[in-house]
C-alpha cells in the first residue's frame, strides 16, 4: 500500500534532514562533547535529555530562520544560495574538527551542563547551518527541525552508545568524506532540478 502523497513528501523533507544533519554530526565536536559528557557524569539518559533540548532550541530556531528568509528572497535565487551553500557544506566537511575545550567542571549537573554546552557548540557549526540553508529550501519549520533534531540525537546516542569504539569501525577520514558526497550530491540534484 503505498501512502498518500502528503504523507510520502513530508517523510522526504524528515529524512533529508535527517540524513545531513547527522552525517554533519559524525566526528563534530558536539559528538564528542556528547562522549566527554556521558563519561564524566555516568548518566547516559540524562546527557542524552540535554542534547534533545538543546536541538530542539538551535535546529528549531534556525529551520524557522530559514523558513521566514526563504519568504523574501526570489525563487530563482534561493535555489542558487541553497544549492551552492551544499558544496560549501561539502567542502567544509572534509575538514578535520579542532580540538575544543571539552572539560566542563561546574556544579550544574548533567542535564544543564549538556544542554547548555551543545547549544552552544552547535553556533555556527556544520549542522546549523546546514539546517539553516534546508530551511529555506523547504519552507517547513517543523519537519526540517523533527529531521534535524533526530540525526542529532542520533548521532550523538552513537557516541554514548559506542564511544571510542565506534572511530575504530569507521575512520573519520571516510566518514568526512562521505558526508562530503551527500551534501554534494544534495546541491547538484537541487541546482540541476527545473
């Protein structure tokens, strides 16, 4: 039984979303921030509960950016920022994250700690603006964040889950690359669309 066309569109934006965001989160310093935070508290629920949050805050406030942007700009252009800003993503992921500052000693606790810490680190990274730019491009907030928020949780449940074990698997270098191929394959296939 195949589902109604709404139904199958709306997945569609979900997983695109999804599948970017959470490439762009493999290896991201949130990922690992996500793993300092987990081991230093040794509350995996609750670590993972901050990174919701604050997804849901970030993603959330940057699709409906994206969305009130794409209202005002020419069609026609748009499609050119968005598709052109994919082979930047593109370009951007082949390149290695820095070490950050990842020792939190403060007295709030996990929750707040990691709430606060990824909002924070996702300001200008990868996975922002990527959500920022699939915003504008499909002018639905709130499937943009659902698709967003999940490949961040997703992503960084990995690093709880698996922790170093999971670079042992996968070398970052291909993981980089990969992500780099999806978000070029996204722009072509939005700029060489009618």
């Amino acid at each position: 039984m195949a589902l109604p066309f709404p139904f199958q569109a709306a997945l569609s934006v979900i997983l695109a979303c999804f599948l970017l965001v959470f490439v762009s989160e493999m290896g991201d310093k949130t990922q690992l921030m996500t793993l300092v935070l987990t081991t230093r508290y040794k509350r995996p629920w609750t670590v993972l509960a901050g990174v919701l949050v604050a997804s849901l805050a970030n993603l959330g406030l940057v699709a409906w950016l994206g969305t009130a942007i794409s209202a005002r700009i020419n069609p026609m252009v748009l499609k050119w920022v968005v598709g052109l800003s994919f082979f930047g993503f593109a370009a951007w992921m082949l390149v290695p994250e820095k070490d950050e500052d990842l020792d939190h000693r403060n007295g709030y606790g996990a929750f707040l700690t990691t709430a606060v810490s990824i909002f924070v680190a996702e300001m200008g990274d990868k996975a922002q603006f990527a959500v920022l730019a699939l915003g504008a491009r499909y002018a639905d907030p709130l499937r943009v964040t659902i698709g967003g928020v999940l490949g961040m949780v997703t992503a960084d449940s990995l690093a709880v889950a698996f922790g170093g074990r999971l670079t042992a698997w996968v070398p970052m270098v291909w993981v980089r690359r990969a992500a780099s191929l999806l978000f070029f394959l996204f722009g072509l296939i939005l700029l060489l669309r009618s």
